[in-house]
C-alpha cells in the first residue's frame, strides 16, 4: 500500500517550482509506492504541475489553500490570522488521518507553532524538538535540539536523549543506540551547571545507553549514535558544519593554485572533496521531524533545491512507514 504524504507547496524560498520537482523525483525514487497531496493554491499549483513532463501520470494531487505564511512573519500571528495556509491545511489532513506525514520547508516557527495548536505535544513531552543528522566516519549521528529551544533545564535533555534514541533505532537501525552528552571534557563533572545536572539525571535514567559526556571533536568520528545539547549550542554547531562545508571547497582551490599539481591530479583532488562535502550537504537529508508533536512533522531548509525537497518527501516516507510519533507515544505513556 502507497504511503500518501502531504507536502507545503510554498515554503521555501524556491517554492513552488521546486517543491514540485522535488515530489516528482521522490515519487520516481519511491517507484511509485508513494503518494503526494501539494498543498497551496490551486491555479498556482496547477499551472506549476502542467509545466513538468509526465506530471500527469503520476499519484499527485493538490489541495487547495488560498493563503500563505511567509518565511519572515511573525509565527504566533501568522499562525492565528492565517487558518487557510498551506501549513493549516496540510497539518490539518494529517491530523484526520488522511496522510501519513506533513512536510514543509516554510516558516519554522509557524510549523512549530501550528504543530502544537493542531496536533498537540505528546503527553509528558515537556518540549518538542528538532534534531540534525550528522554523517560521521561509521554512520548517522543524531543530534538534538539543533535550535528549536536554546533555554532547556536538565529534564529536557534527558527527554531529548529519549526520543533521539528511538529515532535513531527506528529510522537508522542502531538496535541500542548509545546517547553522549556535549560537553566541554569527557570527564563527569565537566561543563556548566546544566550539563553536570543533566549528566547525573541520564546517568540514572532507564531505557537509554548513556555512555558519558562528548567533545565536539568526537562527533564526526561517531564517539555515540545520539548527541544532547540545548539548542542554543546545538544550533552553532550545525551552522558552524554548514560553513566548514561551503568553505572547505574554496579553501582546497586556493591551496591547488599554489601546487604545480598536474590537471589530473587537480581533478582527483577536487572531485573527493566534492565528494566527501555531499555527505555532509543538507540537502542529502532533506530535513529532520519534530520530535514530540502527536503526529510525523517533518521541517526542511528553507533554501532547499528539487533535490533536498525529494530527500525531504522520502524522510517523511521512511518516518510515516514506522509511524515514528505514535512510537514516542507508547514510550512515554508507558
């Protein structure tokens, strides 16, 4: 049976041209075991459609939402104002059931904020939360909050490490996954009075593998599946991994220019740092969920290409195939 998805046709800042293509390539990708329901106005939608080859067979519907909310409105208000947005309309079908995640690539706080007011917080998740994916030497390494709370007491990273561990055993097979904390020094006592407090509380806490606290250095070597932090360093980490991508390029050519290196060579080298700065490219994810929400919620990169929404869509697949939100549900319910 096809897995329907819902997808925001105009969030991001390429949208809807983008969102479309995107669809189209994730349907092909899926081979054709995946639905997709663009959410938006509808003359805009179809005109957009019409325009790709083939579009016309394949499993894609529109559905109509006359507004939007724009990438620099206030959420809370847009939220309030806008009942007929794209990211209403779309929250609003998955909370009937009648698709099995919702995507969008807009207004992050308004996602959010929609999230909440539509499907709710699962209950005893004090805060919702998004993780980063970071490609390490040995696999995924899941990292959360990457920015949704940069204010968090020591509970709420013991329930981060609580739902980044189920996400990673669901969505990337770690049958135990191991959960570090970030942290100045390895050894216990290290850090802030947040981190100490919140060291004690994961050390003593069942259902997760706390196997002590991690350097920022030891992340990309894969020293644990799931990394906690607050947001706030959580989301200078990932900007920080999104420089060093873009920089490293530049850096390589510069350092090429001053090497009698041959062409050959020249092309070698450029085309295995091209290579290993793709696997750590937003776009090879696409986007992470919203943990804690009581429903799959999947938030993409607001500058995302065809290509990052079609990585996006087939998340939101893998996501609503194990139903990832309803298995935070039974574990803190529990």
């Amino acid at each position: 049976m096809a897995i329907r998805i819902a997808v925001d046709a105009m969030g991001g800042d390429n949208a809807p041209e983008a969102v479309v293509a995107g669809a189209i390539r994730a349907i092909s990708q899926a081979e054709h075991a995946l639905e997709i329901v663009l959410v938006g106005p509808e003359d805009t939608l179809n005109e957009v459609v019409a325009a790709q080859e083939d579009a016309a067979d394949l499993p894609l519907m529109i559905q109509h939402a006359p507004e939007v909310i724009g990438m620099g409105e206030a959420p809370t208000a847009a939220v309030k104002s806008k009942r007929r947005s794209s990211i209403h309309i779309g929250l609003t079908a998955h909370k009937r059931g009648d698709v099995g995640a919702f995507v969008s690539a807009g207004n992050t706080g308004a996602i959010m904020a929609a999230s909440l007011f539509l499907l709710g917080r699962i209950e005893g998740v004090l805060r919702p939360s998004v993780p980063n994916i970071y490609p390490t030497i040995k696999g995924e390494c899941v990292a959360l909050d990457a920015g949704t709370n940069v204010d968090c007491k020591p509970e709420h990273l013991v329930q981060f490490a609580r739902m980044g561990s189920i996400y990673s055993r669901r969505i990337f097979g770690n049958t135990k996954p191991t959960v570090g904390l970030l942290n100045i020094g390895e050894e216990p006592g290290k850090g802030n009075e947040q981190v100490k407090a919140a060291f004690n509380l994961l050390d003593d806490t069942d259902g997760i593998h706390f196997v002590g606290n991690v350097e920022g250095r030891e992340v990309m070597h894969h020293a644990v599946d799931v990394v906690v932090c607050d947001g706030f360093v959580g989301n200078v980490m990932l900007k920080f991994g999104e420089g060093l991508v873009t920089a490293y390029p530049i850096m390589v050519k510069q350092e090429l220019a001053k090497m009698d290196a041959s062409p050959e060579a020249q092309k070698a080298i450029k085309e295995v740092i091209t290579a290993v700065t793709k696997r750590c490219h937003y776009e090879e994810y696409g986007g992470t969920p919203l943990l804690g929400v009581g429903g799959n919620v999947l938030i993409g990169h607001g500058s995302s290409s065809p290509r990052a929404f079609e990585r996006l869509i087939l998340a939101a697949a893998a996501v609503a195939a194990e139903d990832l939100a309803e298995t935070i549900t039974d574990v803190f319910v529990a």
